[in-house]
C-alpha cells in the first residue's frame, strides 16, 4: 500500500533539505518514492524548493514524474529543456499526453520531438495533434487491441497471448471491419466465461457506448458517468472508423477541472493556477480581477453619490445601507451558484427555465418578507425611527427579488451568448445588487424621508 | 450510442405531457429510454411534473432508475413507498448501493427489506451497513472474484467459465490465503497473456494498492486519481483479510461531489441541494444563510453607527466606504477559494503555509500598492480633496493585507478546529473585511480630517 500522505513527505523531504541531507532527499526522490508521490510533492512544494528538487531527480526518473505533474508545472519544467532532453523524456508518455504536451510547446521542439519517434507513432501523435483539446479526439489514445468478427474465441487467446502486455484500462477488445469500421465490443469479462469455440460475432456487443471524435469534452464525461464506463471507442462521425479509445483516468481529471472550474472561476482564478505559483505572477493575474472589481465599486459610489443631499440629512441612511446591499448580494449568489451548477450538468433548459424562475422570484419574496421584517424591527428600535423601518424593508425586499432575476437569467443568458457564466455572472450580480440597493434605500428615503 | 441530452428528452416528454399524449411519454419512460437518461429527466424536472413522470414508470422499471437518482431524490420517492414495494425495488441494487440507501430508511422498513433477501445477501449488507458512509468500507461493494494462489492459469481460466456473469469493472482477480487474508492481484491483463500452466502465485502482483476499510472516501479518491485504479481492494487494517472492493464508477462520485462540496457551502447551499427543490424546502434553507449574513451586515453597520459624528461632516466618506470594503472582500475570497482547493487537494501543511502567507501579504501589498493608487487619483478627482484620496489610499492597502492574512490563515484555522472551511470561512472573512474596511477608512478620517 502506497504511503498517501504527501504532507508528511513534504514535512520529511523540507527537513532533510534545510539541515543539508541532500542525499536523504536524493534517494527519497529517485525510486523511494513512486513516481506520482513525487510528483505530488513537486505541486506542494514554493518556487525555489520545487526548482531544487526537480534539479535532485536524475534525468532517467524525471519524464516519468512530468507524466503525474499537472500541465501548468509540467510546462515551466519542459520550457526549461534542452530540446534534446525533451526528446529524451517524451520516450515516456502515451501517445495522447505526448500531444497534450507538444500543442504547448514551440513548434522548433514539437518538430524534433516528431523527428525523433518511430515513424508509425510520429503518425499515431500526428494524427491526435489535428484535434482540438476540447474534444474527444483530443483526449483519446491510440493503443486499441482490435480483432475480426469471424474469428473464434480461442484465436483471440492465442491472439492475445502474443502481446507482450495489454494496455492499461482494457476492457473491452474492438471489433473491427477489413476497413476498420467499429462493429462492436468484446467485454474481456465475456471472453473469460464464454466457450473458446464460439466466433466474436456471437457474442460480440453491438450496442457498446461510442463516442464521436467531435464531441465536446464535457459530453464525454457525462457518457461515462452515467454509463459507468471504464473505457470507450472512439469513431469517426461520417465513417464510423475506429480512431481511438478514451480511458477513465483521463475522464476523471476532465470530471475534476470542470467541477473545479466553477468555483474557481467565480473567485477570478485561472483552472491551471498553481497553489504555489510565484509573487510576480500571482499578482498580475490577481489585480486584473481587482481591476474589474473596482470599476464595479465606482458604479455603486456613484450611485450613492447621486444622494449626497439625502445623505446629509439622514446619517442613518450610511449607517444602514450596506444591509441592502448585502443581503441582495449573498441571496443573489445563492441562486447563481445553483444555477451555474445546473447549467455545467445540462439541467437546466427552456423546459423547466420559467419553473425555475418562478420558484426563484417567490423564495425571494418569501425571505424577503421575513428578513425585512427582522431588518425593520432592529431598524426601528436602534434609530427610533419608524419610517426608515419602512424604507429598509421596502427596498431589501426590492433587492432580493431582482436578486432572484438576475442570478437565475444572467447565466443562462451568457451561456447563450457563449461567455463563460462562472466568470462573468459573478461581478456583474455584485453590481446589480450593490446598484438597486443603494438605488431603492436612498431613493425610497429621498421620496419619503426628506 | 445514447443519446445524451437529456434536455432535448426534457422538452419532447414535457411537450407530450401538456398535449396529453400520455401514451408516448409511457413508452420513452418504460424502455425506449435507458434507466439512466430517465434518471437524468426526473433530475432536470420540477416537483410536479417530477411526481407524475414517476407515477408514468411501470414498478417494474422504477428499481432500475432509482438506482441512477440522486441521493435526495431517490429518498423522496422511497419514503412514499409501501414497504412492501421498498422489497420489491431493493433487489435492483448493489449491495454497496443498498446499503447507502437503507442508511437513509426506517428502521421498520430496513428489517422488512433484510429478512426478505436471502441469507447471505443479507449477512453482507449487514456488514455492509457496520461501516460509516464516508469511509472505504461504507464505499466497497462485496461481489470480489477470489482465487487461490497454488493454482495454474488453466484453472482459473476453468472457473471463470462456471461464472455466469463477472462483475462488472473486474480488472482484478484477488489472490487470497485459506484464511481470506489478500495475498495479491492477478490483472486479466496479465491472464489473459500468461502460459497457461503458471501458477497464480508465479505471476500475481503482490505491490497492489489494497484499501483499509477505514480510510476516508475523500483518501480513497486521491489513491485512485493518483494511481490510475479501476478498482481496489478492501482489507481489515488488523487482520489484512480482504472485505470487499471499490470501482471507480463509486470514486467518480465521491470526486464530483468533493469538488461541488466547496463551491456549494461557499454559497451556503448544501450539497445534496435539489436544483428543482420545491419551494417552502429552498426558502427555508436559504433563509439560515441570509440570517446568518443579516448578522455580519449589521456587525459593519454597527461600526459604521460609531462614526456617525464623522460622516455626518464629510459625507463624501459615505459615498466612498463601500469601495474600501468591497476591494478587501474580493481579494479576501481570491485568496479563501485557493485555500479551500489546497486544503482540499491536501497540498497545504505547515512546511509550506509559511511561505504561502507570505507570498499572500506580499501580493496583498502590491495589488494594494496597486489600486490604492489608483482609486487615490480617482477620488482626488471626484471630490477635489487630496486629503481624502490619501485616507482611502492607505484605508486599501490595509484591508488587502488583512484580507490576505484572514483567507490564508482561517481556512487552516478552521480545518484544525474540525469546522468544514468551505461553509463557515466566507461568512467570517467577509465580516473581517467589511469591519476593517469601514474602522480604517472611517478611523482615519476621523483622525486626519475631521
């Protein structure tokens, strides 16, 4: 059983690095540990600590640990290289990681990379750089074990038997025509309780999960969620000819950066920030979310500013108003984070977007009423006054109501529009809300108050 | 291939439904459809039209979708079901499913579905149910393959064929003592390529990954994502004897519902939140976060309330303060989220939270360098007044650099107290930085202009 832990490597591994047992590391980081281990410990690690260790791996161990480093590391690590190193290194990765890593990389390396490989893989690598990232094409790999239909089960052993290994993840064989069409699949699990005697055509299943070499990378995981697929052919749309195979591994890390992307992008973070990147670069991709934040900050100032008159006469008014604007803004998140949820699991669709809707506008009157309630009695009892309890109830309700408008269309509308709803519905909800509240409570007040 | 949008399934059943054509939507319901995109309809519909769908499903077709539902869902619809009926649809599932769900049921209801399973079906769901739900015994099923490792190849091959059915997701055959204790694995891989007449213990793999039935999911999925497993065995940490195994299609889950976990508490929703909840459910949970933030806003309300003798002199500072506050807020959740997702991904431990804060404060000051630059230009202009724009320039960089040290240092804080980071960090980050927004703006005017 593997040790799990990183952070108590990362604690041992830093401690040998400051009182100088540099050997200790040495031999920790080049077969010790597993390769995914230190790879691990490589993300975990700050700038400097990561350069230096990266510098105690050996060159034979170092394309193995790139294979488990995530893209954004492995990257800083490969740009580096010599391009004869990354030669070297790209002996280790599949066929579809290679194309992964070559689409980064300067066209220069790319094309020595190429040179450098046996000309049928240079074909195999070629042929998966032609498709986007995004797709299928782009995440499936080339290693399939394909038989003929008419054949009998026992030739598939003696079949097999010549391979010297089967790639990981198989668990199907690919039934295929003379002109590789794909006809079906042979579950290795139906090969092993079948008769030896039976033909693939028999038992072969012709109602398999394949997967269009167009089809959008979030598609593909949804296929394999909800079919619990451990692997899946992969065919040309027009032809039906069989261009690959996508595994779960892959899959899984697809299912982790999209379920991760929401949340990220909601805080202004970039998928591939590195929990450890450095200062300089941490805070130019920081200040440009601030950027945009500031300008927001202004709208509502100048909002506010429209009512200095009201203002000075009502200083009460400065004391309450970020209650309004804040309870609009947290109910108008709720809704929003479920929204953008249910549109990145394709939930939510004209066929139940007014539902959806409607239930939005009446939890938001419904909390609205309570908590304006709530807010005007505390309001009332703190300033005495019983007509700015009026006012604040009156515009929080405003508030949460235009909350519920707009976390609920705001994202389906820039998802029609194709603009990224966890990135942009976030700043833009902020600024409605701080814009009504400000503009209900200080205009309810300049109506009735003053 | 499936046909995988369910939104399109969504909108011809709700269109028949609103015709009337019942006829057609039985007929998608019970079989033209698989049980997973039914599943996935009843998902993406609201309550009504949820209810009636599911009264359209013939009983002996709804064990086969309850499987696919989500958690809530699935426990909506059991919980209106006869006892009886709970039996019936209980022998669709999984033992490990069953017992997932049983956890959720009645006692009475629990005993009738257990007395009504066959004697050994219900010794493993008992044990089964032993296990707490977030560790690896509460996630394993039990339908492992077993051999014996003095056997040949041949024999095993001869075995297998007695099997009618191998479970699904077997990449594994598990090698164990006469005492049940896990020796090793045997990948079909490697059957299937192996001389017949080795013997099992000639050729298993004895450097596994087993699983102590302890362990927590949230491990589990790190071993799996990190060694690329199908599937793994459980063993008893004591005894080392093999209890069962989990397969990636259970792990897939746990990672998708790890990953919205933090997204979704940092909204205050739960994780099991129905995007189609009814109404009175939503409102009321919905109205404990609103409550819970009413909290925070009148905490800076409050201190604002101390300056009122300030503000009422200047009231440019009214016009100005929420941008102080809403600067500290933003950068403040920036660093929070990164926290949440390196705690998470269990990347951030005391031999590198040093440098992180750090690097955070330096960050913090330099974007505040930054804009308190420019917002001190900005307010210069607006309000003619020098004095000001030094007052909110200095106000910034405080709330940043606080802002920084709250979302690195609470979220750990948090995690060792055992409180869960993602639900309770936002809330007290934004009072931090609304409160040190306002007392430093408000605090320095008082001091410098007034």
């Amino acid at each position: 059983m593997p040790d799990k832990n990183t952070l108590a490597h990362l604690q041992t591994v830093t401690e040998s690095l400051e009182s100088g047992a540099t050997l200790q590391t040495r031999y920790l980081l080049n077969g010790a540990l597993p390769a995914q281990d230190v790879a691990s410990l490589l993300e975990s690690s700050p700038p400097k600590e990561r350069k230096l260790l990266w510098e105690l791996i050996e060159d034979k161990n170092q394309g193995e640990v790139l294979q488990y480093l995530n893209e954004d590391i492995r990257l800083q690590f490969l740009e580096n290289m010599s391009t004869q190193r990354v030669v070297a290194v790209s002996e280790h990765f599949e066929s579809d990681d290679l194309a992964d890593l070559l689409q980064h990389l300067p066209d220069k390396v790319v094309s020595e990379v190429l040179l450098s490989m046996p000309p049928q893989d240079r074909l195999r690598v070629e042929a998966l750089l032609s498709y986007s990232e995004d797709s299928a094409g782009g995440l499936m790999n080339t290693d399939t074990i394909t038989i003929r239909p008419n054949i009998t089960l026992d030739r598939v052993f003696r079949y097999l038997r010549q391979y010297k290994k089967i790639p990981d993840m198989t668990d199907n064989l690919l039934v295929v025509s003379r002109s590789n069409r794909l006809l079906g699949t042979l579950p290795l699990a139906k090969l092993l309780i079948c008769d030896t005697k039976t033909t693939v055509r028999d038992i072969m299943e012709t109602d398999h999960t394949a997967i269009h070499s167009d089809t959008s990378v979030s598609e593909v995981a949804q296929v394999f969620e909800k079919m619990d697929l451990v692997s899946a052919p992969v065919i040309d749309r027009s032809t039906g000819k069989l261009l690959g195979r996508i595994t779960i591994d892959d899959v899984v890390d697809v299912i982790r950066d999209e379920a991760e992307h929401s949340m990220l992008s909601m805080a202004g973070l970039d998928d591939d920030e590195d929990t450890f990147s450095p200062i300089m670069k941490t805070t130019r991709r920081r200040a440009v979310w601030l950027g945009i934040n500031l300008i927001t900050a202004f709208i509502a100032s100048y909002v506010i500013g429209l009512f200095q008159h009201t203002l000075n006469q009502v200083v009460a008014l400065a004391v309450l108003m970020p209650i309004v604007a804040s309870m609009g803004g947290i109910a108008g998140s709720q809704v929003l984070t479920l929204v953008i949820r249910g549109i990145a699991l394709d939930q939510i669709g004209s066929a139940n977007m007014r539902w959806l809707l409607n239930r939005e506008l009446i939890v938001g009157l419904l909390n609205g009423l309570l908590w304006s309630t709530v807010i005007a009695i505390l309001t009332a009892v703190w300033f005495d006054n019983i007509k700015i309890a009026y006012i604040i109830a009156g515009a929080t309700i405003i508030n949460l109501l235009i909350a519920a408008l707009t976390g609920t269309l705001l994202p389906i509308f820039l998802k029609k529009l194709g603009i990224d709803p966890a990135l942009a519905a976030s700043v833009i909800l902020t600024t409605v809300t701080d814009v009504v509240g400000f503009l209900a409570f200080l205009g309810l007040a300049t109506i009735f108050l003053v």
